[in-house]
C-alpha cells in the first residue's frame, strides 16, 4: 500500500479523533462571558433559595439563576439545597411539626431532622427560611424569618416576569434523587413537567439541568430534550478522554473552581488548569462554582484581613476563572462579580 496513501489515513484519522464529538447542540450563544450566576440567589446577601434571593441576584446583573430542588410528600418541587428543613427554615421552632423530627437512612448515614419529604407543601409554606451560616452571613442573617420557602414553580414564574427584556437562565439541580425515588416521589418527571408548564421544552431554552447522578440526568433528557450538565469534583473527571466521553452525552460540565484555578497546601492560587481549553474542544461549554467574597472562601492572596467573614477581593479572584476561558461562573455574591466581569470585558 503506497506510503502517500497510508500517510493521508493517520491525518484523516487522527483528525477524527480530535474532533468534538458533540455536535447535537451548540454552545450557548451571549453576547458576553463568562454568563454569571446567583448561586442559590444572591445568597450572600439574603437567605439561600428565597425568591428575595433570586430577585436580588437579577436585579444585580446575574444572567442565571441556580438552584437546588427536593420535593415535598405530596410531589411539589421546593427550592432548598437539602431535604433537612431545620438547616435553613424555622422548623423546629413551630411545635405543630415536633413529631416529624426524626432519624432516617439517606444514603448510609443515619440523619436525625426534619424532612422536606415529611411535609405537604400547605405545611412548608407556614415555615420561614434562615441563613445557614449566620456568624459568617451576618446581613443575610438580619433577614431571617421574613421570607417564605419558595417553589419552582415560583422562581419559574419570577424569571418569566423579569425575562421580559433580556434572556435569563435557570440552572436547577435535583438533590439526592435516588433516595427520592427510594421514598416513592419522581424528582425527574415532576421537574420535566414544570418546565414544560414553563415553555422550557427543549435545547434552545434558556435551562440547563446540573446533577451529580448521571442516572437522573439520563432519565430527565429521556423526559425533556433540554441541556444537561455533570457536576465535576475530580481531577480525574477533566481528562482529556473523561471530557471526550462527556461531550457525547453532555452539553456543558459544572467544574468545582479548584478544578480550573487550584491552590496549593498553604491556600496559595496556583497556574491554570487545561480543564477548560479541554472541555471547549470537546464542545462543552465550562460552569464553574461557587465564589464567594468572604475571606473564608478565598485564596490567600484575595483575602482582606483576618476575619474569616469580612470581603475579601472576590472581584479579582473572579477575573481569574475569565482570563481562564470559563462560559459560567456561579456566585453567591453577582453584585462583585458582575461589575468585575463588566470590567474585564471593557479591558
């Protein structure tokens, strides 16, 4: 066989194997990026997944909204990051509930509290979110009591309100679906109904569907033909055949921020990652999360002081992940890290 000949196979081949292996759906088109996300809302500023939150993060700048999902006995999605109530709502300081505390399996742990899945959304909806971490969130902290536990179907109708003039995406996450399923609820069938109720039906609309399971992200894409993402924590998840894998059945990845920008054992940022450029080449768009301004979140050479709650330079850190080549960032704080954004587009 001629050796010309041979030569033009390994080129075309080659070639093929390089190439990105996604081309069912294009990357999101924007008229800029990194597209910023609030994270559970602006939850730096009001308490996580309130519809205050959400608002907030819109009016702030944020192009996305992310949240989490569990569900309620009687099948209604409610945006909480966990199905433990008494982590970020009132609940056990209303009696009428104090026989719902109680020990379950989740997983293979043994979890003593209260239980989303426990309580009809009638029930929930009596209840009031409080922050999580009030010495860190002291503002966020201020508020507590005065907003109500909101529902999917809520945020879904805020952004329909507010997307009036500019597109806005929504980013949602169902929490712990297997054990959902476990307990007889259908995470993946009640969240493609909303969306469908929403007119978010398929790869054009602004939604992406972020998980750590792909089981559910297979079962919701079965349901609903919109984007989907994996949730990434392992450098072993952002290698080059990982990435290739993934661009077969993916439209995006959601990166742990160690994974594009790391640091060393002192908390020091070190160089880049290939992470995006790899993701980019096999036509996944890269999200990554979550930043936040207070000391505690950063690096050691953003930090501002030593008061582990007290903003440090998340503004600059951010720019970081934008030199990097990110499609997304999410953010507790989009009040920093939009203007920083702004900033780095007009440089």
């Amino acid at each position: 066989m001629p050796q010309r000949f041979l030569a033009a196979c390994a080129v075309v081949l080659s070639v093929l194997i390089a190439a990105p292996s996604n081309s069912a759906v294009p990357r999101i088109e924007s008229a800029v990026r990194p597209l910023i996300a609030g994270h559970r809302g602006a939850s730096g500023l009001f308490p996580e997944h309130t519809l205050a939150a959400y608002q907030a993060a819109l009016a702030d700048g944020a192009e996305m909204v992310e949240t989490d999902l569990v569900m309620t006995r009687d099948g209604v999605l409610i945006c909480r990051h966990e199905d433990r109530l008494e982590l970020t709502t009132d609940v056990a300081d209303h009696p009428e509930f104090a026989d719902r505390l109680t020990t379950k399996l989740v997983g293979s742990s043994e979890v003593t509290g209260w239980f989303a899945e426990d309580f009809t959304w009638a029930e929930i909806q009596t209840l009031r979110a409080i922050e999580r971490n009030p010495d860190l969130r002291p503002q966020s902290a201020s508020y507590d009591t005065d907003f109500k536990v909101a529902s999917f179907a809520q945020l879904l109708s805020l952004v329909h309100q507010l997307s009036v003039q500019r597109k806005i995406w929504v980013l949602p996450e169902i929490k712990l679906p297997t054990y959902l399923h476990s307990v007889g609820l259908n995470p993946e069938s009640a969240l493609a109904d909303e969306l469908r109720a929403a007119g978010l039906v398929n790869a054009s609309s602004p939604v992406i569907v972020q998980n750590y399971y792909p089981s559910s992200l297979r079962a919701l894409r079965a349901l609903l033909p919109v984007r989907i993402a994996p949730i990434l924590t392992r450098s072993a998840q952002t290698t080059r055949r990982s990435l290739r894998r993934a661009g077969r059945t993916y439209d995006a990845v959601f990166l742990k921020a160690s994974l594009v920008i790391p640091t060393d054992s002192l908390g020091n940022v070190m160089a880049p990652t290939p992470a995006v450029r790899r993701a980019h080449r096999f036509g996944l768009d890269v999200f990554v999360w979550t930043l936040s301004r207070e000391n505690a979140h950063l690096p050691v050479q953003f930090r501002v002081g030593a008061d582990p709650a007290a903003a440090g330079d998340l503004a600059g850190y951010s720019t970081l992940f934008m030199v990097a080549g990110v499609d997304g960032i999410l953010t507790d704080n989009p009040e920093v890290v939009v203007p920083a954004r702004d900033a780095h587009l007009d440089n």
